[in-house]
C-alpha cells in the first residue's frame, strides 16, 4: 500500500489549472490504485504567505473542501484536511528551514516571480515556503505526490532535504516520488499564454474558475488569445495561445492532442472555440451542482471533522519521533 499525498492553497476560486493538473489528477488516481492511502489537505498556511482577508480566506478554505468533494473525491478513501488544524505541518516546517539552505531557497522559480512584484511585499514565509512544503509531505511519509508542472521544482528540493535528513539522521523520511500529468500539467493564461493559469492572477479573463457560469466560460474561451494563422494544429512555440486551448481541450474531453487535432483541423477558431467552451460547460454544470448541495451541508464539516482527527494521529507519532532523532526535548 502506497500513500499519496496533495494539498491546494486557498487563494483564491479554484482554476482549471487546478482542476486540469490536480483535482481531476486525484481523483483519477484514486479510481486506479484501490489499495492505497490519498491524504488531502488545504493549505490555508501557505495561503497567509501572501496577506488574506480573514473572512474570505476561511470560506475558499470549505469552498476548495467541498469543490474537491463535488469534483469525485471518494470521501471514503480521502483523510481531507485543513493544514492549519494540524500544528505539526508547522513544527516540522521550521525543523525543515533548518535542513534547507539559503542558496537553495533563492534557486526557487515561483519565489523568484511571486518576488519581481516589489521586496517591500514579500514575507519571510513566502522565501521559506518549500520547508513548509516538505513538512507537508514528510510528515506523512508519502509515497507519491501529484502536482502539475509548476510545482516540479518544490517537490525536487523536498526530495533534497528528505535525502540531506536522513542521512544526517539515518533514514527518516520516505522520498517522496512526483506523479505529473501527460496532459494539462501546465495548463496557461487565456491572455497571456507564455505564463501560467493562476488563482491568484490579477486579470479575470486570464483565468476560467470552477465556480464561472455558462455564459462567463463561453465568454472567456471566445476572447482567449490565439494567432493570425488560422491553422488548427499543435504547436506551442508559434502558436502558443492555440496550443494551450488544445491542451484544455484534451484535458476536459479525455481525448488525445491528436484526436483534437485530427477533428479541428478544417474547422475555424470560432467553431473550435465553441466546442471547446460546450465541453467545458458540460464538465463543470453537474459539478457545479453538487458543490451547492454540499457547501452549506453538515457532511462537509463532518468529513472535515474526521479528517482533522485521522491527521493530527500520523503527524503526532511522526513528530515524535522526529524530536527523538534529532535530540529536542527531554526523551
Ligand atoms: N496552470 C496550472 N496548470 C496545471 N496545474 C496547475 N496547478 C496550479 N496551476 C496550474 C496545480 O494545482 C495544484 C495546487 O496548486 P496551489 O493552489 O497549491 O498553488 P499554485 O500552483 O501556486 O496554484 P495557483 O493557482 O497558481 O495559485 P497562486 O495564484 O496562489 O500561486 C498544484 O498541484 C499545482 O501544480
């Protein structure tokens, strides 16, 4: 039996990035490996990376819980929790700044962007955000971790101090191995298609959430950026807008590139943009639906409830341990 472990940040309505590279991921591998452990949790911890309004960052916290519910979650199957409700994610994080290196940390991409936006507004937390990574996964010996492309570079330094720890203090932690789409691992911006679909993006056109209606998704996908070529065909350096509508299209229709291709490539990028809209629609309405009964819903506080408690019982044992082998403490 294997664990699996994932967590998704709070920060703002869920994405199909989000949905494309890691929800529906999950779900997927929960259908696949019947034997193994999926540990999920929302990461409202790295969320305060970046500041949060209080209230509204409480609700995305139950509204990501319930989406991932509505989305195929096998609640059955998933410990679903919120990071904060478990402190060790947080001692061990600090344990971790102290296996991890400045020069280490400085490498990382996603700080380095989140950065350029001015050194005045960057937290402490937000450079050392990979520890607290690590502890995520870490603390729960996971096996695998499924992300999208972006966060490719995390996982390799958690990897990093896994290894560092545990030759200091002989074999501690798994190492935990990535588990990457094929299809819609980097899933870009409707406008800007040379960066990624981000939650957090300042331009709404950019982004298709999950919460979006009918009207708003066929709105977005029609004045997503293409080219001048009028060529369907699959090529992310010159037609990088395009590609990326490919991609979704894929993802959302779980068909190949090829067979998008193949069907598109006499049609105009009006009609392609129609259907792919349609295909996005007809995925997220039923979702959509069940979201609405579950949010307000004891079910979702119960299962939250269970998960909390099923958590804070690995991350306790592990933390203990942990303090052991590295000398805190009295015993
Ligand atoms: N554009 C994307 N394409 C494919 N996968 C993506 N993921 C995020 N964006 C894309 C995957 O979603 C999971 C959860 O990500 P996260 O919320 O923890 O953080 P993130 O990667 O930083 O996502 P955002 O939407 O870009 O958030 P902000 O704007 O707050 O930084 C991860 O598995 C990620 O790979």
């Amino acid at each position: 039996m294997k664990r699996i472990v994932s967590g998704i940040k709070p920060t703002g309505s869920l994405t199909l990035g989000n949905y494309i590279g890691a929800i529906k991921q999950f779900v997927k591998l929960q259908k696949e490996r019947k034997d193994d452990e999926f540990f999920l949790f929302i990461a409202d911890l790295h969320a305060i990376t970046i500041r949060q309004v209080p209230h509204e960052l409480r609700q995305r916290t139950l509204d990501i819980a319930a989406m991932y519910l509505a989305c195929g979650l096998d609640e059955e199957k998933t410990v679903l929790f919120i990071q904060s409700e478990v402190p060790q994610h947080v001692e061990l994080g600090y344990i971790l700044q102290s296996n991890v290196y400045m020069g280490e940390l400085e490498r990382m991409t996603q700080f380095k962007d989140k950065a350029q936006k001015g050194q005045e507004s960057i937290t402490s937390s937000l450079f050392t955000y990979p520890a607290l990574m690590a502890a995520d996964i870490l603390l729960y010996d996971a096996d695998y971790v499924p992300v999208g492309d972006d966060q490719k570079q995390h996982l390799e330094l958690t990897r990093d101090i896994a290894e560092r720890f545990n030759h200091y203090y002989n074999n501690f932690f798994t190492v935990p191995e990535p588990i990457i789409p094929k299809v819609g691992a980097r899933i870009m911006d409707l406008q800007d298609p040379n960066k990624k679909m981000s939650k957090s993006e300042d331009n709404p056109k950019g982004y298709i959430t999950l919460f979006d209606n009918e009207n708003l998704i066929k709105k977005k996908i029609a004045s997503a950026v293409t080219d001048s070529l009028a060529i369907i065909q699959f090529d992310p350096i010159n037609q990088p807008g395009l590609a990326n509508l490919i991609n979704i299209f894929a993802s959302m229709s779980d068909q190949s590139i090829e067979e998008i291709v193949e069907k598109y490539k006499e049609s105009s990028y009006k009609n392609f943009k129609e259907d792919l809209g349609q295909a996005i629609v007809d995925v997220l309405k039923p979702i959509q639906e069940k979201y609405q009964a579950l949010i307000k819903s004891d079910k979702l506080q119960e299962i939250l409830d269970k998960g909390r408690d099923t958590a804070n019982q690995y991350a306790f044992k592990k933390m203990r341990k942990c303090k052991q082998k590295i000398g805190l403490g009295r015993k």
